[in-house]
C-alpha cells in the first residue's frame, strides 16, 4: 500500500485515495475535434515505464482532486502538486 | 516410543510439563519445545508421508526451513492447515494432525503402489491429460480429468484439510508507523536495533522465535558478548527496548511481506498456533532485514529418509531442546563450518561413525519402517562415486550440511536481484530492492557471529542516520560455513538420481530437474514451473539452491548464470482469518439503512443489497408467493395508493452563480430553462457517449438545484462531478454537497396518492393547477419542514416526499397509516416496465446510448456542449446495427423470459447461432395479465411486429417484437 502525500493533509495511506487515471489530458474543442483527437482523449493514454504524472483523489480525507508523479517500474511515489498547478520536473528521466 | 530426552540441560521448562495430541494419541513435551522438538523428544520420527511418492518423511530441520514436517493444527471449524511442526510453540492441549498419509503416516496404502514413482516424472500431468500421448478414452473419455483423476489425486497428494466452517477465532490488527523496522532478533537484528533505538529513531522489532538471540539459543557454545553469553545479552537488549517508549519488540511475530514504502506486514501467533493472532501493519522509514541464513540439506540418493537432518537441527536438539536424536550419527557437510558438531555430539553421548571426508560421497542410506539403519559412502574418482570402494556405515541419525543460504525472501519480494558469490558459497544480495532497505548479518552473507553483530550494528545506525557507536566486544565459538559450496553429492546414474531429492515438500528429484532441462526447460523459471521445484508452502527455502545447481550442471553453465527463481508474499503460510481480521461477517461491509429499516423488518419484507443499502424487494404476507406479493402491490398502486421508501436514492445539493451553467453541461438536456419550483427528468453521459447515470433535477432557487441518481451509483456520480468541477471547470463558481442522508424519502404513488399526501401536508395545495406533474413545493409536513416533488416512476399519479432524516420513519408511519399499501423495489420494477422507464444497470452497461433506448429526445442540440455531446458523434455510435430498446411480448402469454435470455432468429439454427441482442429486463404484470420484457436488439427500431426468439438455458420462446410503452399508452394516469 503506498503512502500518498496529499497536497492539502499530508502523508495518508492509499486506501483513502481514489485513482484517477493519466494527468494533464487536454480535452479539445468538442467543436473542431476531429473523430481521431476525440477517440485519443477517451482511449489513448501513455502507460510509460518509469515516471509519470497522474490524478488522484483524496476522496477518504478532503476529496480533493490532486496530480501525483509517480514511477511504475518501482512504484515509487514523487511529489504531489494541486490541480492547475505546473507539473514538477521528473528525479530522472522516464526510461520508456 | 522412546523417549530421548537428555536429563538436563536446554531451553525447555522441565517445571512446566505439557500434553499435546498428535495424530490422535496423547504426548507430553515442556514449556520451551515447538510441536516438532516435542515429537522428536517422543521418538516420532515419521511426520507424514510426502507429496507425490508418499515416501515416509521426518523432520529435516528443526526451523522455519521445514519442508516435510507440516501439519494440520486442530480439526473441524478450528483446523489450521500448513503449519510448519518447527514453528509452532508448544501449549497445554495443541492436537495436530499429519497433512498425508492414511491410513497413518507410518502404514501408508498409497505408498504401495509401487508404480507410483514412474508417472509422477516431471510434466506428468501435462503429458499425461493434455499431450496426445495417452487415448483419451483410457483416461476416462472428454471430462476424465474432472471426473476422476482430479478427485483422486487431490485426494493422494493434498497440502492440508481445510476447516469445516467458519473461523470462530477473532483476530485483530495492528497498525505502527516507526523510524525503523529491524526483521529479525538475530544478534545482528538486536544490535540493529539496539543502535537505531540509541541514536534516538523508534524501532519495530519482529522476530517470529519465542525468545531473542537466533541461532545462539542452538548453539552448543554459545558466542560472547561483552564477557557473557549472547544469550543473556540478547535477553536484556530485547527487554530494554520493548520497555522503551515508542518501540515495539515482538516475539512469535513472522514478517511475511515487504511492499511499497517500508510497509512491512507481520503475523503474530500465540502459542499452539490458534486463536486471537494478529496482523502488524508496520510502516517504517528504513528496514533492516536481519533475517539470518537456512542451512541447506546435502542432495544425495535417499536424502529425504526420516533420520537424516540437518547439522544444525541436530545441534539444536541437544542443545536448545536436551534431545538426544540418536545413538551412532554420519556427518557429511560440504564445507569445515561445523567441525564443534562432532564435540557436541559427544557430550550428548552420541558416537560418531563417520564423517564424511572431502573427497568422498553418500551414495545411500538404508531405512526401515522410517528408522535409518546404515549409510553407504564411497570414494569420488573423477566427479563420481565409485561404487567398487562403498563401504556401509552403520548409522541411526545423519546430519548433514550442504552449506548456508541467506535468507533473502523479502528481498527478492520487492524485486532484489541476487548473485552467486563463489567466495562465500551462496546467492547474495546484489541490489534492485526497496529503497531504504538495508540487509545485515547472515542474511548478507556475514556468518560468523562478531562479524554479524558489528554489521547488524553498522547498519542499525545508518537506518536511523545517526553515527555509529562503539560496540561491545564479541568472541565467536564457531568459524561459520567456511569454504561452503553447491550442495549437491556426485551421485552415479540410473535410479540413484531418482532418489536425490531436491524440493523434499513437492517431491522434486535430480532426475526430475535433469529431465527438464533435457526436454528444454533450460530457465530456472521454466525448470520450476515444470517440475514445481521451489512451489511449495516453503517456497523451495532448502531447495532453491540445489535445484540451480542441477540446472547449471546438466547445462553446462555456471550457477551464478542460471540464478534463482522470484519470490511472492507472503513469506510463511498466513491464516486467512488473520488477514481478514474484525471485518467478517456482518462487519464485512458497511451496511447501510434507511429510516424506516425498523418499519422495513417489522412488515416482514424481503430485503436486496443496492450497493450498501438494504431495500425492500417485497412485502410476502402469510403464504403468499413472491409473484402474489409482488401483483398484490402493484395492483395497490394502480387501483388506490402504494408507498415505496425511496431514502436511498442520492441527493446531491448544487449552489453557486453558476449553477446553471454547470448542470447544463453535465446533463444532455437543458437545465437553464428549468424553472424554481419545477423538476425535468435528466441522463448523465460520459465523455465517450454511454449512459451513466439518470435521476430527477429540481431547481430550488436560480443558483440552486436538487439531483438525485440512482441509489447503488450515489457515490460514484458525486466523485464524477468533483473531478468536473475541479479539475476541468475549476472557474466555475458551484459548490456540491451530498445531503443523501439528510433528506429521508417516501414516494406516494397511485390513483389515491394525492388524498394520503393532502393528509399529512394540510397546508398544501396539491391540485394539478398548484402543484402539477414535474413540479416541486415547500411543505409543512407534520409539522415540519419537508418537500413535495411530483413525479412519477410508475406510471400512476406520484408524489415524493423528503423530510429531514430523522423524521422518515414518522412519514412512512403517516403515509402507511392514511391507506398507502407498502411496495418494494421490485414492484417498482414491474411498475417502471410497464411504462418503459428505463433502470440504468438492468437496460444499460455501459455500452448505451440515449438514441439506443430510444430516448434521442432528451439529448439537446441547442448546447455547444455537454458531456458526451462529442462522443455521441463518433462514427460507430451514428451507424447501423446498433442495439436498440424494445419491448418483447412472449407468445405465450404466460411466459416470463429469463433476464439475459438471447435473442435470436432463428431457434433450429446450427450452434452458435447469430445472436441479435439480449433480454434486460422481465416480468410478470398483474396489470397485462402476461409476461413482458425489454430488450437491446440489433435495429430493433426496424424489427417492431417481427417474431423472434429468446433463448436461455436450452429453452426457446417466440416473442413479439414492440414498443416499450406497455401501459396507458398516452399517460392520462399520471397527470391526474
């Protein structure tokens, strides 16, 4: 079970968390999007080996909406960062 | 039955005789012994019969390495399977039972089924039941396998008897955060944590022995700590800090998982190994794994007979338990580590017949009735014995030591490397593991007790970042498993390498391993998987090396190149109920009740879990059938008036300036033109154009709205709309707050609803004029603030009334007391059908659109956008072939189909027939005098007046294809 450091309580562990899947998606102008960039926002999704940045939710504590680094070949969790917020930079470059 | 104990000396409590049951007869060991020293004491030597081969089996070692000597502990509700004999402490009254043999493990029927041996050669099941080497016919025909062998070999070769019911113990856990967790009061462990706990860090200790100080308590003679023995040292360090504040010591506590972030879970067991165990949840900045090394057995023909065991099993039942484990021993050990056994044995009084010399090899033991008689050792001349110069050497008792193996287990668990070091003879730690990890003592290949101490010490004090301390001084008795190396005897050919054992729990040989490697199962991960080397409970601890150094060796590669296999939580075999803790049974799960749950219990009614939510199915009176009950209630509603406790259902408070902006984006019709005072019906989607939820909209003031959903999806809507307006919409200025639990809800349907209603809301002006169809008031109700919302999920007049919480149960004692005959969910559902209201999750899976279910006229046009607008767009939610909601009428009006029954069109078609779609939703309608259904059928918009077929089950009906409006057609009912 990891321990998450939620940007607005600290340190919890994951239980209290919900996954929110990959962050900083951009969902584009349903207007102009065309069938392909639309069909990228709903399905396509990096899944890297090594670091990245995804959403979580404190949904067990103050059900904020946060990002999160995190590597996926160790698990290892980095920073948390508030939603909006500039992503920080990776500790190392992600291995893909 | 011989009793063997010594007359004194050893860690037992001769003051504190103890009974204890095994296989069914009454024995009697001390405070101090385990099940297996216990046995062993007794003079039983046979501990069941193995795996595969029901050879007679005894204890190898008297440790947690154990891989013969595991049993059932208790029988029926309170068995507890796959406990090692060596890890369970003796306590007044403990009965344990072998896990094999029968009909007892000394007189085995199955072992005399001499053929056995042959066709239970590794890939035996593979080439037996699923290669085409054996007539299928001879096996029993297509399902053979399930039929017969399955049973019957379960039966021969099963690992334990599970319990008959449920676990009546309770079991608790625990949860500490430390600076450092040490696994392992080993003197490394005690001097790691000893050295964080100086430096000031709080430290978890678990060690899974009865009493700190690890192998020392085995030890003839004892190490030196600080002019006394490791002993007394380990006893007062332990003590010292489980009395300091912030530190936890934990005796007969197993670390059976290393996972993310320094969380380390433990097991705690009481003696006799039952009742009130614990889990320990350890989350913990550094670890320090002094998890010592194993002793691994030599390989050699007829290594596994009871009576051979390993050196330091031996030691430790002359020296830890007083046992004398028999009379004239044969040493065979491949390094000069345990020269102190030969003096050992003879203070005990057991004569040496032979050791075993560098340049020679056993080539086999004889046994009799699971007593070992002589060994046989000859000479090696070119890497093999040679038999010409065997000599036998009579013997009752054989130690033997191929060498020491760190004990690396948590480590691999959390993706350790580890790589064979030719210097010390073992697989070490080579990194890849946790972070924050440290590996100390034996467990890093430092044998000798001072070197284990000053490293336990060094690395306690780096785990709590602090400067290490001068540590006391250590004089070792023993030099440590000195030039150690692959612990595999040269055994000649033939049948003498099917009688080496490798993996003694699963039974595996080096013939098995070699045939595997031959058949090209060359990676240690395959050979494993072939021949289940290394699968057991122990997970292969006295056999991980072995079965690498056979591979190696009929490969023709070095060790270090074939390595060993991965390793997985957890550690030791962990009771389930000691997993499972306090949630089980009616804490498995929070439950969830509305206020009337009272009411609910005392009309009888039948309940069904809505996600947590118990609701009302039904209301049987006397003898009436679920089908009586259920036409009884709808008839209720349609004829008078029905109440249906609708609190369930998810309430979400939206506020702010703008509110409106925010619901018109999250539903697909416009809520902006909503009005105070009315309600509208509205569909959530996702993004990708799927149905998600529906529910009922009211707007309360102009920034203020009222939604409801569905009771089982309350939860994941409001998260849904947080990540929208946190993430996506964050300039949007609304708030949401969940008032599901403040608001409790009765629904009021039927031709008299509006009489009921008016009777408990006198104030209230009901009329179609005041308060019409998908419109909502304020009300007095009972005196007390509540809300009238008119809407119908029937088909017949309806009000829903929401009152405060606590006052749902004086409302649901109105409503029923004024005439309302109580209905449940399934009513409801009979109800809903009639009228073809949809129940997102009976005609939607995700897969749905509004146009599927007919239902295009809720989706707005006018928006630039709201979820799912785009997806509703995408080419293969616009084509042809779509599944489309109809209604069915079965031929035979008194047919109720099978929900999930498949359309199809043709019943005589050959398997598999085309399959057009599926039936959602069924019932039996009091009202229609028939069975009815909707479906999702391909086109069906197109196919309304065409027959077709539902089929379940190996049963066709034809059915009518029509609209889903089964009932008042044009809805005069509901608009009263």
């Amino acid at each position: 079970m990891l321990l998450i450091p939620c940007p607005y309580c600290g340190e919890r562990p994951e239980t209290e968390f919900a996954y929110g899947g990959e962050a900083h998606l951009t969902r584009p102008d349903p207007a102009a999007a065309s069938d392909a960039e639309w069909a990228a926002l709903l399905f396509l999704r990096e899944n890297p080996k090594g670091w990245t940045r995804e959403r979580w939710r404190h949904g067990a504590g103050c059900g904020r909406w946060f990002n999160l680094t995190r590597n996926t070949a160790t698990n290892t969790v980095g920073e948390s960062y508030a939603m909006g917020a500039a992503p920080p930079a990776f500790p190392e470059a992600p291995s893909t | 039955m011989k009793n063997r104990r010594l007359p004194e000396g050893g860690r037992i409590d001769r003051a504190r005789p103890i009974s204890f049951q095994y296989a069914g007869r009454a024995y009697q060991g001390y405070a101090g012994d385990t099940i297996a020293s216990a046995l062993l004491a007794n003079g039983v030597d046979v501990i069941g019969r193995s795996f595969k081969r029901h050879r007679p089996r005894g204890l190898l070692s008297l440790g947690i390495e154990e891989p013969n000597a595991v049993l059932n502990i208790g029988r029926g509700r309170d068995a507890l399977p796959n406990r090692i004999a060596s890890e369970v402490p003796l306590a007044p009254g403990v009965a344990a039972w072998p896990t094999r043999g029968w009909p007892s493990p000394t007189f085995d029927i199955a072992s005399i089924l001499g053929a056995w041996p042959a066709p239970l050669a590794a890939g035996f099941y593979y080439k037996t039941f699923m290669g085409p080497g054996v007539p299928r016919a001879l096996l029993g025909g297509r399902d053979g396998w399930n039929r017969i062998w399955e049973p019957v070999l379960r039966r021969m070769a099963g690992q334990g008897t599970a319990p008959t019911g449920l676990d009546p113990d309770a079991y608790d856990h625990m949860n500490i955060y430390v600076d450092v967790a040490v696994v392992g009061a080993g003197l490394a462990g005690l001097a790691a944590a000893n050295a964080a706990a100086s430096g000031g860090a709080s430290v978890a200790l678990v060690e899974r022995d009865i009493a700190p100080g690890g192998r020392s308590l085995s030890a003839v003679r004892q190490p030196m700590i600080d002019g006394g023995p490791a002993d007394i040292w380990a006893g007062g360090t332990f003590a010292a800090l489980s009395d300091k504040p912030g530190c936890h010591a934990l005796l007969r506590t197993t670390a059976f998982g290393l996972y993310d972030q320094g969380y380390l879970a433990a097991v705690e067991l009481p003696e006799g190994g039952k009742t009130a165990g614990r889990i320990w949840h350890i989350r913990a900045r550094k670890i320090v794994l002094a998890t010592g090394a194993m002793e691994r057995p030599m390989v050699f023909p007829g290594n596994d007979r009871p009576g051979v065991k390993l050196a330091s099993a031996m030691e430790a039942a002359i020296a830890r338990y007083a046992i004398r484990p028999g009379a004239r021993a044969v040493i065979y050990a491949n390094h000069q580590g345990i020269d102190g056994l030969a003096a050992a044995f003879a203070a005990a009084g057991i004569e040496v017949a032979a050791q075993v010399a560098p340049d020679e090899a056993v080539t086999g033991v004889q046994a009799s009735r699971g007593r070992l008689i002589s060994v046989d050792i000859a000479p090696v001349r070119d890497g093999a014995p040679d038999m010409t110069q065997r000599r036998r050497v009579s013997a009752d008792m054989m130690a033997t030591s191929g060498g020491w193996t760190p004990a690396l287990q948590l480590h691999v668990m959390t993706g350790g490397r580890q790589r064979w070091d030719p210097a010390l003879g073992c697989f070490v730690a080579d990194g890849g593991g946790q972070d924050g990890v440290l590996i100390a003592g034996a467990a890093a290949g430092q044998f000798q007790a001072s070197a284990a101490f000053a490293d336990g010490a060094a690395k306690g004090a780096e785990a709590a970042c602090v400067a290490p301390s001068a540590i006391p001084p250590v004089q070792d008795f023993d030099r440590g498993p000195d030039g150690q190396g692959i612990p595999i005897a040269p055994i000649a050919g033939g049948n003498a390498r099917k009688r080496a054992f490798v993996d003694m729990q699963h039974d595996v040989t080096v013939a098995d391993l070699e045939l595997a490697t031959r058949e090209g199962f060359t990676a240690i991960e395959h050979a494993k998987r072939y021949t289940t080397a290394g699968m057991a409970t122990d997970q292969g601890r006295t056999a991980q090396v072995a079965t690498a150094a056979v591979v190696a060796t009929s490969t023709g590669r070095d060790i270090g190149d074939v390595g060993v296999s991965g390793l997985r939580p957890p550690v030791t075999p962990v009771p389930f109920g000691a997993l499972g803790g306090r949630r089980v049974g009616p804490l498995f799960d929070l439950v969830r009740k509305t206020p009337t749950h009272a009411r609910q219990v005392a009309l009888g009614a039948v309940f069904e879990d809505v996600g947590q939510w118990k609701r009302a199915r039904y209301y049987p009176r006397a003898s009436e059938s679920m089908r009586d009950a259920v036409a009884r209630e709808c008839a209720a509603v349609r004829m008078s008036a029905g109440a249906l406790d609708v609190s369930t259902l998810g309430k979400i408070d939206v506020q702010g300036p703008d509110a409106a902006e925010f619901m018109n984006r999250i539903y697909t019709n416009r809520m902006d033109t909503l009005k105070p005072g009315r309600c509208r019906y509205g569909l959530m989607l996702k993004d990708d154009g799927m149905v998600f939820d529906d529910g009922v909209v009211a707007r309360i003031t102009a920034d203020r709205y009222h939604l409801t959903t569905t009771s089982g999806n309350a939860a994941a809507v409001m998260d849904w709309l947080e990540d929208w307006l946190q993430t996506e919409w964050p300039h949007l200025r609304v708030r949401l707050a969940s008032v599901t639990e403040q608001w409790a809800g009765v629904a009021v349907a039927g031709p008299d609803a509006r009489r009921i209603v008016a009777s408990l809301a006198s104030d209230a002006d009901l009329s179609n004029e005041a308060l019409p169809h998908l419109a909502w008031m304020e009300a007095q109700i009972l005196g007390g603030r509540g809300r009238i919302f008119r809407v119908s999920f029937s088909g017949e007049m309806g009000f829903e009334i929401n009152v405060p919480w606590r006052q749902g149960q004086a409302l649901w004692d109105a409503v029923t007391a004024a005439g309302a005959t109580p209905y449940g969910t399934e009513a409801m559902h009979v109800l809903r059908a009639e009228k073809g209201f949809i129940v997102v999750g009976h005609e939607t899976d995700g897969t749905v659109t509004p146009h599927d279910l007919g239902m295009g006229w809720i989706v707005s046009s006018k928006k630039a956008d709201f979820i799912g607008k785009r997806g509703l767009m995408r080419p293969a939610l616009v084509a042809k072939g779509r599944k489309q909601l109809v209604g069915l009428e079965p031929e035979d009006a008194s047919v109720v189909l099978d929900e999930g029954a498949q359309i199809i069109a043709d019943p005589d078609a050959p398997s598999p027939a085309p399959m057009l779609g599926h039936v959602t939703s069924s019932y039996w309608s009091a009202a229609l005098e028939r069975g009815f259904a909707m479906a999702l059928i391909k086109d069906g918009a197109e196919r309304h007046g065409d027959r077709l077929w539902a089929w379940s089950l190996g049963k066709a009906h034809p059915v009518r294809v029509r609209d889903t409006n089964f009932y008042d057609v044009e809805g005069a009912r509901m608009h009263g």
